[in-house]
C-alpha cells in the first residue's frame, strides 16, 4: 500500500501542475518567455535521462533486453503517432522562435477555434492517462524508479501546461473555465494510476509499460525539446542550455544513486 500511496500522491501533485495558469498569467510576457527557456533546457535533460538511467534499465532488468527493447521502441514510435494525430489538427503552445516563450501556433481562424480546443483537451486527457500509468508502474517497482518517473513527468507536464492554458484561452474559454478544465484533465493522471494498481500487475507488465515510457520519454526530449531549443541562437545562451541540460541529467543520475531501489 505505500508504494500505491506515493504514486497517489505523485499523480495529484502532478495533476496541480495545470493550474499553472493561475501564476503564469500575471507575469510580464518577457519574464515568462525567460523563464520557459530556462525551464525547457532542464525539462529536456531531465525527461532522457529519466529514460537512460533509470526506465529502460529497469525494463530491460524486468523484461530482459531482448523484451525490453521492442517496448522502447513501440513507445517511442506511439509517442510520435500521437503527437501527430492529436496535435496536427489544433494549435500546439511551444517555444518561440526568437525568445523562448510559448506562442499559439494554430492556422485555423479565431472562429473555428472550438473544435481544436476540444481535441486537444481529449488529447491531454489520454496523454495524462498514459502519465499517471508511467507513475504507478515506476512505484510499483521501487520508489527511486516512481521518484524518477514522477520528475521527468513534472518537468514536462510544466511547459506543456502552460501551452494548453494559453490553447484554451485563444479558443474562446474565460480564464475560470480554462483553468477548470485543464485541471479536470489532468485528474485522468489518477485514474492511470488506480488503473495500474487495481489489475496487481506483474513483473513483466510493469517492465512493458516503463519501456514504453522510456521510449516515450526519448521521443519528447530527443524530438519535441531539444529541436526546439537548437533553434534558439547560440552565443552565450547555448551554453547555459547545455549546462543545464547536463546538470539536470546529473541530477536525475544521482538521484536514482541515492534513493534506495
């Protein structure tokens, strides 16, 4: 029951992280934009190294290598296919091009903005779904791996948020209602959770689904992140984003070193 319970309160914490909103808004557009351009260079650092220290690690000890590897694959591969299926057809947040911050990159009219709204609300719903099973799965095998887990999800979940609360509000939501609404899809990350601990799962499901995280996990870092940030200009700000792309790869490492297994 203690790992369930660190899982809960995992997924929770996690699923507050949309209401972001409530302190994003108020800052200045320029301190926001700095401020996820610092964030996503840790978040990128932090989600691959979840994935090579610790998920497929754990897999591969769970599955054997020659298992493992095809989760790793099919979760990178599902990664990509729902980035692209659910994402195509509405504006995505993401970083700007010039500065960092998040911009609405939706082609459709102001008009038309109800339907991509719905859709992507359906889409962070079953990808918070998929978040909170990684979780569970991660505690269920220990608490350093649900530790893990739990940080690579955060450091994501953060940016994103913030993309999916400025997505809302474009498409027409008062503040309130966005808010409200992002928070009841981010609940979807219990219920993956209670899913994951109310089948008792075995050794290899457990290993199946942190493969399929850890290949998940390398396609968010490795092709939504740090393109991103490659694109961003280099002199002094490229150099601040590979420390902090490495230190937050150090941390995730001495992390999963220091917690028991």
């Amino acid at each position: 029951m203690d790992a369930l319970a660190h899982a809960l309160a995992a997924t929770i914490g996690i699923s507050l992280i949309s209401l972001i909103g409530l302190f994003a808004l108020p800052l200045d557009e320029g301190l926001l934009d700095e401020a996820l351009f610092y964030l996503v260079s840790f978040a990128s650092g932090t989600i691959l190294g979840a994935a090579l220290f610790d998920l497929i690690p754990e897999a591969i000890e769970l599955v054997e290598l020659d298992s493992a590897i095809p989760y790793v694959a099919f979760g990178f591969a599902s990664f990509y296919l729902l980035e692209r299926s659910i994402y195509w057809y509405h504006g995505h947040g993401h970083l700007r091009g010039d500065r960092g911050g998040v911009e609405i990159s939706e082609p459709d009219e102001r008009a038309k903005a109800k339907g991509f709204v719905y859709l992507n609300l359906v889409g962070d719903a079953a990808h918070n779904l998929i978040d909170g099973m990684i979780i569970g799965a991660g505690f269920a095998a220990s608490l350093a791996l649900g530790l893990a887990s739990t940080l690579a999800v955060a450091f994501h979940e953060l940016p994103q948020e913030i993309g999916d609360f400025s997505i809302l509000l474009y498409g027409g939501f008062k503040r309130a209602t966005a808010l409200a609404m992002n928070f009841l899809t981010a609940l979807t990350a219990i219920l993956g959770t209670l899913i994951v601990f109310s089948i008792s799962p075995s050794p290899r499901f457990i290993g199946s689904l942190i493969g399929f995280a850890g290949g998940g996990f390398i396609y968010l870092s490795a092709a939504e992140l740090l393109p991103e940030l490659k694109a961003k200009g280099g002199g002094a700000r490229s150099i601040i984003q590979y420390a902090l792309f490495a230190l937050s790869m150090l941390f995730v490492w001495a992390l999963g070193n220091a917690l028991p297994g």
